[in-house]
C-alpha cells in the first residue's frame, strides 16, 4: 500500500468540518466540486473531523498531483471552503515540494454565504446586469495561460462587487456544484431556527379554460428520514429526505435527486432554481429569494412554490399569465446553464493548467500545454451543454431547448430571458388590474344595493374609466390604477355617507374591501413599473431567508 501525503490543516473558523477530496474518471468529465467522485479524507489521527479553532494533519491520496479538496459541514456536506492542495512551489529546497498547508480563514463561512446568495441571485435573475458582468468575467479570464491568473481575475470581479467582497471563484463552484449535487438546500426547512424537518412545496399549473388562479394540483413534501445518518452520506444525493409527490388525487411517486433537478425517472421532470417571492405574491418590493421547482408532469406545465393556495396568491392569474411566467424560468434555466457552461470550460482549463505546472516542476504551462488545455476545456464543456440540453428538453417539454455557448447566442439569449421576463411581470400586472376592477365593481354593487349617493357614483365613472385604458393595446396600467384608486376614495366616502343604515360591522367590511382593492391595484402598479426594469436587465438583487451559516 503506498504512503498517503500529507500536509498541515488549520481550520481558523468556529465551525466543525470534514474533507473530502473531488475526483474525475477521465479527463473529458465535465463534473465539478461536489459532481465530482466523492472520497472521505482523514487526519493523521484516523478520525474524518475537525473542530473550529483546531488544527493538524491531513492525509491525502498518494497517487494525487494535485488534490480537489472540499472542506464540508459533516451533517450536511455544505462546503466550508474549496481548495487545490499541490506543491508548494514556494517552500525552500528541491524537488518534490511538500504540500500546500491548508488553513481555512475565520471569515470563510461568511464567504461561503455570500457565494450562496450570488449563486441564488444568478438562477433567479441570469439576464441581471450582475450575471452578464459575471458572464464577461468568466469569458475574459478564460483567456488567461496560468490558472493562478485565472483565478486571480475571477477573485477580482468578486471584490468589486460590494455583497461579494469575500467571495472566491473555487467559493463559487462548490455553492454552485453543492446545489446541483445535493438535495438538502432545496429541501431542508427555510427555518432560521435551524429546523432540520422538511420543506414543503404547492405544486400549481395554469388555470383551465375561462377560469382565473393557477390550479393547485398537488403538493411535494421533503421527510427526513429516521434512519438518516447523523452525517450527511457522500452517495446520498437525496441527503437523508423522501421526497413525495402527492398528487390532489391523492396517490403519491417517491423523487430522486440529480444534477440539479428531481424526477421519478420518467414523466416527472423538476428543476429546482430560486425566484423572487414578489413574482408570486405580488409585492414586487420582496425580494426574498425563494427555492421554486419548476417544469413538467405528465407534460403538464408546473411551477412548485413555497406558498399554499389557501393565500390566494393568484387568484387573478390567467392560463396566458401561466404560461409567460413558466417560459420566463424555461429562458432563465437555459441562460444559467450558459453560465455554467463557461464555469465548466474555465474550471477545467484552469485544473489541467494546475497539472501540467506540477509536472514541469514549478515553471508555467507551455504554449502547447495551454494550447491543449484550452482544446480540451472546449471538450468538456461542450460535453456538460449538451447533457444540459437534454436535460432541458426534458424538464421544460420543448425538443428545441438548447444551453447557448456561443458569445452571440449568449447575448441573444440574453435578450430573450429580458424580454420574457418583462412579459410575464406585463402579465401579472394586467391581471390584477383586472383583478382590482372587478373586485372594486363587486364592492360598488353592495354599496349601490343600500344607497346610491353622490360620492357611489363618482366613484361608477371612475371605474367606467379605469376599464377604458385596459382596452388598449399594450393597456396604460398606470391610467387604469390611478383610476381604480381615486373611485376607491369615493367608496370610502359613499361609505360614510350610509351613515347608521349600515351597523359599525358591515361598515368594517366595506373599509376591509375597500383597502383590498387599493392594495391590487397599488401591486399591478408596482408590477408594471418593475416590468420595464426587468426589460433592461435591472433586476433586483435578493437574499435569501436563510439560516446563519452555523445553522445549517
């Protein structure tokens, strides 16, 4: 048996941690971080953890130049840190050189959770101006011949961003690879308790014919299983969880978890992805980064959402409004695979580089060798896009998906996932205008059916001209709110003016709708203002309701 190296380990956090080395089976493998062969390291005292604030020695394999390791949380494998352990070529005397010490930085936890919440922001809003600076970033730096240079640009363009200052790019592709490798993110509780228990998806699709509010048809329950290790497993993508679909017929399909998406291995086919909860709720001001599923069941299009249909989060939405919101995240998924697509490409790259300057003993890659490298990122990058594509047609039900990796069909698609996303904000925001007409009209005949006075039918003609706008093509929403809302005053007034036929109840009701109908029109307000950012690739930037990085 040959002897393992080793090398020393100083884990400066207040958090307990494992490693775990990453591996690919060939060379071409487009698999990273977490997607990679998973192997449980040791210290030299035999044991797989280590406490906050301790330090030691690390064993690694022997026949490994250079060592992908993955610093991890034991309970869960969320990654601490991500590092490449090779030789020290700074170290004095000759060849070989130890290796590279480890030392994991106090601040590192904090850094792991800005990379989450980029991560986040990249699949809610690719077509951001954040992810097209990003896309560049990735692209550029591609073009650099070392992979000290690469990452060193990459670590650059973190620092200018102010919430990602502590970030690093191997930060970046353990978060992005953790996702698309485990399932616990996806299903553990959003508890900032800390709550282990599952979570619970509402699972939607778009209303039938003539009616309004996307149709519950079910609901997709994470369980954490009794048997589950107190350590979370390296071959068990589902992370101690069931996953059950229960349909609203009651019968219920257990779920697998891989690359990113859960399915039944046949007609069930769920791409797990973030949004903001304003989408749903109406309330474009929350930002909150939500976990959505989103794709097809018996080629059924569906969105799975955190938020029950008891809150009548879309009972103005019309099948059309379905439709556009689910072609936004088709566009949105495509435009993030992109992304990943230059991720795989530079990380691959930047590891045969790595290689290639510990087999020359410390000098920089040749041309030919960087030349090389760069023919085989191609490889396997375009290896990923098309597993990618497939797995995209897949999920969204359409044969013509397919992850741009071109620089002109990046920007293309670039452009489209705008577009949709400005069309699907367009649609909401005319729905609940609708919405808000009706609801204001249901709340005009119950006044008019006491008494009509003056203040009721001012308030008529209002609302006779907020429809008018609604007509047009595209409809002035502004025009219409401003409408809905003035005729909203007057009911308050005519509400007033009843004076004791109505008891101090009834009048509270009328006040309750009253508000209810400002508020719709006030949400389709702020939707079609948000529109026109999100047409220029304004979107906001959002956190996540997420527990303290110790909590997870």
């Amino acid at each position: 048996m040959s002897t393992p190296q080793q090398t020393s380990f100083k884990n400066d956090t207040n958090t307990t941690v494992t490693p775990i080395s990453g591996a690919n089976t060939s060379d071409t493998n487009p698999k990273q971080g977490y997607e990679q062969t998973l192997t449980q390291l040791t210290f030299s005292d035999n044991s797989t953890t280590m406490a906050g604030g301790k330090s030691g020695t690390l064993n690694l394999p022997a026949d490994m130049p250079i060592v992908n390791l993955l610093v991890s949380q034991p309970s869960i494998l969320f990654p601490v840190m991500s590092t490449s352990v090779g030789p020290d070529y700074e170290a004095t005397g000759g060849w070989p050189k130890p290796l590279t010490p480890v030392k994991i930085p106090s601040n590192q936890t904090t850094a792991m959770t800005q990379a989450l919440t980029f991560r986040q922001n990249i699949m809610a809003a690719p077509s951001s101006k954040l992810a097209t600076d990003f896309q560049n970033a990735l692209t550029q730096a591609q073009q650099a011949k070392t992979a000290d240079d690469m990452i060193s640009q990459m670590n650059d363009f973190f620092q200018s961003q102010d919430s990602y200052k502590l970030v690093t790019y191997p930060d970046y592709t353990a978060i992005q690879s953790y996702l698309q490798a485990f399932a616990q993110m996806w299903v553990q509780k959003n508890s900032a308790s800390g709550n282990n228990s599952g979570a619970t998806y509402y699972v939607y699709s778009a209303p039938d014919a003539s009616q309004k509010g996307a149709k519950s048809i079910g609901t997709i329950q994470a369980s954490r299983r009794s048997d589950a290790p107190a350590n979370a497993s390296l071959t068990d993508s589902l992370s101690g969880y069931t996953i059950t679909l229960k349909s609203s017929d009651d019968s219920t399909v257990n779920l697998s978890f891989e690359d990113g998406a859960f399915s039944d291995g046949g007609p069930i086919q769920l791409s797990a992805t973030y949004g903001y909860a304003g989408r749903f709720n109406g309330k474009v001001s929350d930002v909150q980064l939500w976990p959505i599923l989103v794709g097809t069941i018996q080629s059924k299009q569906v969105i799975a959402i955190p938020l029950s249909p008891e809150s009548d989060w879309s009972k103005f939405w019309s099948n059309l409004t379905f439709s556009k919101v689910f072609g936004y995240f088709m566009e949105a998924m495509g435009l993030w695979m992109a992304l990943d697509f230059l991720k795989t490409k530079l990380s691959s790259k930047k590891e045969t580089l790595e290689k290639d300057k510990a087999e020359n003993k410390g000098s920089d890659p040749t041309d030919k060798q960087v030349q090389d490298a760069e023919t085989q990122a191609n490889t396997t990058a375009e290896n990923e896009a098309q597993t990618n594509s497939s797995q995209g047609q897949e999920i969204s039900g359409d044969s013509s998906f397919d992850v741009p990796t071109t620089e002109s069909a990046m920007n293309e698609a670039v452009n489209n996932t705008r577009t949709a996303s400005q069309d699907s904000l367009n649609s909401i925001a005319e729905d609940n205008t609708n919405g808000a007409i009706n609801q204001t009209g249901e709340t005009l005949e119950e006044i008019g059916k006491i008494e009509t006075t003056p203040a009721l039918e001012k308030a008529g003609s209002q609302l006779n001209d907020a429809g008018e706008p609604m007509q047009a093509e595209p409809p002035d929403i502004s025009t219409a709110t401003t409408n809905i809302t003035e005729a909203n005053q007057n009911l308050s007034i005519a509400t007033d003016e009843l004076g004791n036929q109505i008891s101090e109840e009834q009048k509270q009701q009328l006040e309750d709708q009253i508000k209810a109908n400002e508020e719709a029109a006030e949400d389709a307000k702020d939707q079609d203002e948000e529109s026109e950012d999100a047409g220029k690739g304004e979107d906001p930037e959002g956190e996540g309701d997420l527990p303290k990085f110790e909590d997870f």
